[in-house]
C-alpha cells in the first residue's frame, strides 16, 4: 500500500472512520506511523475498502475469508489505528 497516493485521500479516509476531532499533519503522521504496525492482511482490507471503496463481501472473497471474517478484520485494525494514534498524539515526540 502506498500510503503517498493521496494526501486528499487519507485525509477522507481517517475522517470517515476516526471522526473530525483530529485535524492536522500530526494526527496524519501518528496514523501513517501506526498503520505500519498493522499486519499485511490488515493493511490489505483496509486499503481495499477506503482506497479501492471495495464492498466487504469481495473483500472476504479477495482475502480468503467470509463477509463477516472481513468486518470483524477491518474492524479489529480500526480500533488498533484509533488506539496506537490517539497514544501517540498524547505522547510528546512519539509521531516521528
């Protein structure tokens, strides 16, 4: 995933899924840092659902796994990204 694509693009994508709360280049950098720490197969739904906007149940087809295998994956990596951003921007010089 290349995560360069669309400065736009993340930006929707974060507000669409972590609420409007968290503007600005510090909230973009900490969610750039923690999606690294997903796992490949996380990234993967993620990137099919907010970049390709892909339906959940051809992402489950596309990842080996059922409609609801996909929510509960997209949803788990979610709620890591809204954790590790929301630790990072409470921690001074944690975003880098």
């Amino acid at each position: 995933m290349q995560l360069s694509d669309s400065q736009t693009l993340l930006d929707e994508s974060w507000q669409r899924w972590a609420g409007k709360d968290l503007t600005g280049d510090e909230a973009v950098d900490a969610l750039r840092a923690c999606l690294e720490l997903l796992t490949d197969r996380a990234r993967d739904a993620l990137r099919m659902r907010f970049v390709e906007n892909l339906p959940r149940i051809q992402i489950g087809e596309n990842l080996g796994i059922t409609d609801h295998g996909a929510r509960n994956l997209m949803q788990r990596a979610k709620t890591q990204l809204r954790e590790c951003v929301a630790e990072r921007l409470k921690t001074p010089g944690a975003v880098s």
